[in-house]
C-alpha cells in the first residue's frame, strides 16, 4: 500500500503523531533528533534490516539509511519509540515492508505519510504471488522468496529514484550489480537445500516465517505460532508438530533469533520423551537480521546463514 506521496521534508509533529508517541511503549533507542545526518544525501528510515541493508548498498553514497528494529527485535510486537517518531518525522523517505508486518506502527505510517514519502515494499508484489494461510491472512515474510525480495527492492529503488532524478543512473547501476548477486545466493540456496534427502525437508520454527522459503526451495514448513507472533501458542500446537516429527523422523528443530525459544524446546522434550532423537538444529534469523557490520548483518548473509544452518542440521541427521 503506497500511503501518500508529498515532497516536502521535515514537517512538525502533529498532534496525533505527539498523542500516539506519548502512548506507546517506553522509549529504548530515542535520541531526540537523529544524529549526524549528511545535510545532502536521502535519509532512508526503514523499520526492518531486511530493507535497510539491501538499500542501502543500492543508495550507495548517496543515501543514509537508517533502520529502526536492530537484532533480535520482532517486527510484529514492536512499537514505535518516540526515537523512532523524530527520525521517521525527520526524514526524507520511509521503507517498511508491510502486509501486516509491522502491525503497530500501521498509524503512525498514516500520519508520517501525510507529509513525506512513505511505501509498504513488499505490497507491491502482485496479489497472486503473495502466499496466504488457511483464514486468508496474507504472509509478510517475503524476503525468504529471493525473487520477490527483489521485486520489493526494485520499488524502493523507484522511490529512490522518483525523490532524485539525477542519481537515477547510480541507484540503477547499484542495483543491477546488487541483483546479480541474489541471483548468484538463489543458485547457492538451491544446490544445497537441492541435497537434503526428501524425507527430511521439513523445516520447523517457532512460528510461521518460512513459508516463503518452504515454497522456493520445496521445503515443508511447521510453524508453532502462525504468522504473527501475536497469536498463542496452544498444547494442541505442539503435539501436532510432535506428530509431524515423528512422522518425516525429521532429525532437527530450529530457534529463531528473534522469538523466545520455549516453545520449540519443549517440542524437543517432547519428541524425545517418544523415543525420536531430535535436537536443536541452531539458531535461524527469521524477522530480525544479525549485527549491522557482520556478515549475518547483512540480507545475503543471513540468508546464507539460514542455508548452510538447515542444510547442516537436516542433511547431517539423516545417517
Ligand atoms: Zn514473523
């Protein structure tokens, strides 16, 4: 959902913007006014890694890019810190992913919106590719299907593009080399998962991230907790995934990076106290991304993580 589009920058805080900042959760990251912006280049605020890194190696030199949910922070829970606020109000352009994604901040979007650039990348992929679960809900996790994920770059690229016509060559040269090293991960993503043995290509996670991926690399997915992490974790729950372990005698179980590990452990205990030896597979960056200025900080080295943390757990249990 494209919100709005006006040109102009650093309007005041509105009211309603004030009255929601001063309701929300307690601030952990605010500094007031962001720091040490350049004066000429597009200031990007982004809500997840997952858009913030990607974009910024497409801005290059011309943009700083600014993301407001750090490691370990789960986008579906979070709410906007009055930090947020001023640096969403003072800059030039926002990217969040949407879909339902950052289901708290969807006003604040609205209102930052009115004044500014503000655009939900992954809702410009085509309804029919979206994936969507048994009540209809939408899948936010779009950035596991490679090809999607560019498709939502591709118009953050645009709006980029639209706010500076004269870096458009730049930000077009940026991304193409940038795609073609996705393309170059998707090929490595499928030669590898490609060797897990079929029977053991089931995928299971505290919740519902890895549709995406499932479908990509024919991977079945088990997700404890449906989309959002919003949803209550019932016994039910658990013991169907007990079930489906046993079933596929699926060798490993997956803790997210950003969701508490309770639940899939006692999906272990479980499992093993019906005699099946599974164990925790590591640990898979789901919403969240690693330490900016890692390599798992990084889109395609998280990507990359996940990869080889499934294809090691999977492949390996099987003997
Ligand atoms: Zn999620």
């Amino acid at each position: 959902m494209r919100i709005r589009r006006w040109k102009s920058k650093r309007r005041m805080i509105t009211g309603l913007i004030l009255a929601m900042s001063l309701a929300i959760s307690a601030c952990s990251s605010g500094q007031g006014q962001d720091n040490a912006v350049d004066g000429d280049k597009i200031h990007v605020v982004t809500t997840i890694a997952q858009i913030a890194e990607p974009m910024s190696v497409i801005g290059g030199d011309r943009v700083v890019v600014d993301s407001l949910m750090g490691p370990g922070v789960d986008p579906h829970l979070y709410n906007a810190t009055q930090g947020d606020i001023a640096k969403l109000e003072s800059s030039d352009i926002v990217l969040y992913s949407g879909l339902h994604l950052e289901a708290n901040m969807v006003r604040v979007f609205e209102e930052i919106g009115k004044n500014k650039p503000v655009l939900a990348l992954s809702e410009s992929i085509p309804e029919d590719q979206r994936l969507k679960d048994e009540t209809g809900a939408t899948d936010p996790h779009v950035w596991f299907d490679i090809d999607l994920w560019k498709q939502a770059l591709e118009s953050g690229t645009e709006e980029l593009k639209q706010y500076a016509p004269e870096d458009a060559d730049y930000f077009e040269a940026n991304k193409v080399k940038y795609f073609a090293e996705l393309d170059a991960l998707k090929t490595e993503a499928s030669e590898k998962l490609g060797q897990i043995p079929a029977e053991k290509r089931v995928l299971v996670t505290a919740h519902d991230a890895f549709g995406y991926f499932g479908r990509m690399h024919d991977i079945q997915v088990v997700g404890l907790q449906g989309l959002s992490t919003e949803a209550e974790i019932g016994l039910s729950d658990i013991e169907d995934t007990i079930r489906i372990l046993m079933e596929h005698q699926v060798p490993a179980v997956f803790v997210e990076s950003s969701i508490n590990p309770s639940s899939i452990n006692a999906v272990i205990e479980g499992a093993q106290k019906e005699g099946l030896q599974v164990r925790e597979g590591g640990n898979l960056y789901s919403d969240a991304m690693g330490d900016a200025g890692t390599e798992q900080g990084t889109y395609i080295g998280m990507y990359r993580h996940n990869v080889d943390t499934i294809y090691t757990a999977l492949s390996k249990g099987s003997e």
